[in-house]
C-alpha cells in the first residue's frame, strides 16, 4: 500500500527509526500514519474512528519511551492499528483479522512491543502496575505505561488498580484518552503552558518541598493545598487522581505533538505515579468518522472516498434485531420489564427500546458485574430485568451470577449475544465457554434457540420464568426462518424430533441445528433439536437412546463441560451405555478469521459434521438411505 504519497512512514520499521526523525517531521509522519490506517481499515475492515483518534498520542508515546524496553500496555486495544504499523507489522495491515494473519488487538506473541494482551477494558493499569513493581522488584530502570479510554475508565477494575497504584512506589504513567467528553477542554496557549508546567521538575520539586515545610504548620498546609487544588480546578478536571495519590496532568490536546512530546518528555523524569489526562477525538481526520464515530467503530470494507453505503440487497435478521424486536414487544406487553446494557447499546440491538422506553432503560457503563448485581437488586422488588450482554463479557460477572442472582433464585433474563465463534475479533470475544460455565450453577437454565422465531418464543420462555435464565445466541443472521409476531413461550426444558431416522441419533444444541438436519438426508440419522442445555429434556433423551444404537451432539460452544456433557451425565445416571460422539469446539482458543472457515476447520460445518459420523458411526449408518420422515 506504500506509495510516493508515504515517504516519511516507509522509512519507519520500528520506533528506532521513528526517534531519528527531526521533531518538526512528525507532523507530516503523523497525517501519512492516518491517511494508511484510513487506507488499510477501508480494505480489510475492522476499528475505525479509535485508531484514527490515537495517531498523534501513538508517534509520541513511542518517539519519547524506549520502547518496547518501556512497556506500553493499550486498554481494550482496538485503537493499535497505528501503534502496529509502527512497530514493524506495516506491510502485514492488509492480512489484519484474516485467518492467520494480524490480530485486530495487542498479542504478545505477535510482537514484543505489544507487552500485554487485552481485548476486554479495563485491565491496563492492573497489569501495567504489575510491570512497574515487576522493574522494582527486579531493579530495572524503565516506565510502565498504561492507556485507558474514559470509557473503560469507568469499570470497576480501573478504580481497584488506581486505588493500589497510587500508594505503590513505582514509576507507573497512566494515560487517560478522553475521547468522548472532557469536563475541562483544553484551551489553547496557556494550558499548554500550564501542562508544561505541572509535569516539569521545578514544579514537582516545588509542590514536594512545599509540603514538606508547611507541613510543620497544619493550618497552613491547609491553605496551600485548597489554594493549589483551586488554581489547577481553573483548568484541568477535579482532582480525583491526586486523591487516588496520583500527580494529575492536563488536560492537553492528544492530537499537538508540540504539547504531547514537551509533556510526556517532562513526566519521563518524574518519579512515582502520574496521570496524564489527553483529550481525543474519535475519527479525528476523516470527517465522516468524526460525524459519526459510532457508524465508523467497526465498519466492513468500504471506499473512504464515498464513505458507508446502505446495502441494496435484502438480508435475513440478524438474532441480535430479534432480541431488540422481542425486548420493545414484550416491554408494551409487561411493564414491570427493564433493559439493562453494560455499554453494548447498538451491539445489543437495544437502540430502538432506548428511545421507546427511556425510564426503562439502563447503560450502567463498562460495568458487567455491577449490571448484574443491579439486575438483582431491581429483581428483588418485583420487576423483571432483562440484562442484554455479550457471552464473553458476562465471564466477567461471574461471582455477581452466581452469588446476587442464583443462590437468590432471581428472576432475570440473561440475553447472550455473540454465542459461539465470532470470527475476527478472535480468542478474546468468542462465546465459547457459557454453557459449561452456566450450567453447574444450581437454578439456572440455559436455552439453546436453533433460529430467529425459536430465539423470540424462548426468549418469551426464560422471561415467564420465576428464577434466572439464559437464553444464548449467534452473532449475524441464522437460517433465515420468519419470525412470528406473538409472544407465545415453548416449554421449558422440552425438545423435539425435527427428522425420524434410524441407527444414529444427532441431538443439536442451537443454530447447528440446520447443518445437521443436511447431514441427516444423506446419512438416514435421526435429529432432535435439544433446545435445551439446561433442564435437559431427560425424557427424551432417553427414549431416543432407547431407539438408536449411537448419539451425536452437536453443539457451538466447548465440548468439555458443555451441552454434550450434560447428555453423557444424564446417560449415565439413567445406567445407559450408549455410544456418544460429542462434536463441539475444542479445548484450544481459536484465532480469528472468517466465522464460517473456522467452523469448518473445526469440522462444525455440514460437511465436517458428516465425515465425523461416517468415521465413527459407519457400521450403524444405513447404505440404502430410506427416505426419512420429517417430524412436524
């Protein structure tokens, strides 16, 4: 992708090369770093309006530490395009969150420079903590660096490590990128000035020395402290960090190189914890990103010239617009029903709800476990909380699941997006593990729905319940079945025979349903859609059993421990030896790429599905094939 329009940045191959640069070239490096990203995103898709917002904090982080002998430690991580091409991965853009190539977040065993892995927010100052008492510890001189959006500011996580770090002896920066608000924008000359100023030494020494000797006199101390906290109040934020026992900075404007560099080159010499308080703009640069930076967080591939285009071409539903669809429905049928999202508002569907139900409806923030302990607390007052979240962040509430809502039996409603591989954002956001880790909690039940009408009648389910449910499903559009209107629940814990066949039986747990249902026309099997994880339909489990001589389960999720589990347990309870191929996804963390060709690498397609059976079934399969009878 280089071409004469790039010269500065294809003389960049890692940040030794950066910090040879003239300072006065940065500038032009900078708009050549944002004009590549801009070019790369649109090619390949992925974060947007982030890494655009982070161009000019990026060439300074690295233009003024040593790095990767500093550690740099991204929060969430989504906005280290440019901090990759930077660090050596330039000519590798064009692979970015394709199946063996670039990850779309910091790796560590991609790059040295990437010193922590993240993907989910709020962990940086934890672990850049960790890294700086680490250097103490082992007596190393180098700084620690963590950048944090305010967004993931404001998860509890962050609060726990800035409440530890400001009493720990270690040169620890933290970096806020206030991107979305500032409660004090910067202004020009004189808070570039007064940033200079406050992470210079002279003003260290001064404030230290000062203390010191006014110490001895208490109400003078007093004065001075009001009189300093008044006076930085003027141009910078409260001071809640110096609470924390941080030295607060800024805020400064992160996209001037010439007040970005001065500064971070000042609190390079200062001793202990800092914080450092830049203001971003999200798509800063390109101005329709800047327009709509939601719209530009994660776009496909698309021209920058002309910028998102509506698709023409007619598409199937997508689970997460049926969930929306189900929540607005059901909320004008039942009012005690509340919304609650942990930050994920459009990536759980639940715009139009906002706007239709607004008293009803809760963003708590990067949040999850409070979410949950809120959706107890709101339960046990007698209203129905539906707690839309993603099956990835909900591990991160897993004591508040288990502890504020089960043991309390609480009726909430868990709707679990993203269920099963989600393909590019990889490892970090793949829903693999909650039935396993769902299922053993005691009053839990877990639905399993097959397509787009299933998902809203068991969503109807799990809320007529009286105790928790989840209800998990797919990222995308299923097999395009149409959903009905009504508000009509299915049993709970029931299944059903969806294919009459005979020598092998397939039990599919979800959307695998339909993939089965292929293989089964070729190779004569019985198929049940399960429905159910949790109550498993025992009855039908055994009767089935009873009539085949080998089980198949099938489902998106992990093998061990999963829904497959359940049925061998539930087997072996009844004193039934029959043989079970549990098909699932393995005990490996998957990379990202395409979701549909990881499905097939791990054999989870149609055709992999079958050639499972074939190998371990084929004694039991009948070579006539006889036409099968569909259970309707």
């Amino acid at each position: 992708m280089l071409n004469n329009t790039t010269p500065l940045l294809s003389t960049i191959n890692d940040p030794a090369d950066l910090r040879l640069l003239p300072r006065e070239q940065l500038h032009a490096l900078a708009a050549e770093l944002r004009a590549y990203v801009l070019s790369s995103v649109s090619k390949t898709g992925g974060h947007l309006s982030s890494n655009l917002g982070t161009v000019e904090l990026t060439v300074a982080l690295h233009y003024v530490f040593n790095t990767p002998h500093d550690r740099v430690v991204w929060d969430v991580g989504h906005q280290t395009y440019p901090h990759k091409i930077l660090t050596g991965r330039r000519e590798r853009m064009a692979s970015l969150r394709q199946f063996g190539g670039l990850s779309g977040f910091p790796q560590r065993a991609e790059s040295d420079y990437d010193s922590f892995g993240t993907a989910h927010s709020s962990t940086s100052i934890s672990a850049a903590l960790g890294m700086a008492l680490a250097a103490k510890i082992k007596g190393e001189e180098r700084h620690a660096i963590a950048i944090i959006g305010d967004g993931a500011l404001t998860a509890g996580m962050a609060f726990e490590a800035l409440n530890n770090a400001g009493v720990a002896d270690c040169n620890l920066l933290v970096i806020l990128n206030d991107n979305d608000m500032s409660i004090s924008p910067p202004v020009g000359a004189l808070n570039r000035y007064l940033a200079k100023l406050m992470s210079g030494q002279f003003y260290a020494a001064a404030k230290n020395a000062g203390k010191t000797v006014l110490k001895g006199a208490p109400p003078l101390f007093e004065l001075a402290k009001r009189i300093e906290e008044h006076a930085k109040g003027m141009v910078v934020p409260a001071t809640l960090f110096e609470k924390f026992g941080f030295n607060y900075i800024g805020p400064i404007d992160g996209h001037d190189l010439e007040s970005l560099i001065p500064t971070l080159e000042n609190i390079k010499q200062l001793k202990g914890p800092q914080f450092l308080h830049v203001v971003t703009k999200k798509g800063q640069g390109y101005k329709l990103a800047e327009a709509d930076p939601v719209a530009y967080h994660g776009p496909g591939k698309f021209d920058p010239a002309i910028g998102l285009q509506k698709s023409t071409t007619p598409s199937h539903q997508t689970f997460t617009q049926v969930f929306g669809q189900w929540l607005c429905d059901m909320a004008t049928q039942d009012p005690r029903l509340v919304g609650i999202t942990p930050a994920m508002r459009e990536g759980s569907g639940m715009v139009a709800f906002e706007k239709r139900f607004p008293a009803r409806y809760f963003d708590v923030g990067i949040a999850e476990q409070h979410a949950v302990t809120f959706a107890a607390g709101l339960a046990c007052e007698g209203l129905k909380p539906v707690v839309a979240i993603y099956s990835t962040f909900l591990q991160r509430a897993y004591d508040q699941l288990i502890h504020d809502v089960a043991i309390q039996n609480l009726p909430v409603v868990f709707a679990l997006d993203r269920a099963g591989l989600v393909g590019a954002d990889g490892a970090t956001h793949a829903g693999a593990y909650d039935i396993p880790f769902l299922r053993c909690i005691p009053n839990m039940s877990v639905a399993c729905p097959a397509d787009e009408n299933e998902c809203r009648q068991l969503l109807c389910s799990a809320f007529a319940q009286d105790h928790p449910v989840a209800v998990r499903y797919p990222r995308g559009a299923g097999a395009g079945v149409a959903v009905q209107a009504g508000l009509e629940p299915l049993p709970l814990g029931k299944g059903e025979v969806k294919l009459a066949g005979q020598g092998v039986a397939i039990l599919a747990f979800g959307t695998l349903l339909y993939p089965a249902l292929q293989v089964a026309e070729k190779l004569g099997c019985t198929v049940v859609n399960m429905r159910w994880a949790k109550p498993l339909d025992v009855e039908l489990l055994l009767k089935v059993a009873a009539e085949h001589q080998g089980l198949v389960t099938l489902e998106d999720g992990a093998v061990m421990g999963g829904a497959g589990s359940a049925v061998l347990e539930a087997l072996a309870a009844a004193g039934l030896a029959v043989p079970v191929l549990q098909l699932g996804l393995p005990d490996v963390f998957i990379e990202h790429g395409d979701p549909v060709a990881l499905m097939a690498l791990q054999g989870l397609d149609a055709p992999g599905i079958e050639a499972s059976i074939v190998q371990r079934f084929a004694p039991l399969l009948v070579p006539a094939r006889p036409v099968l009878k569909a259970v309707a």
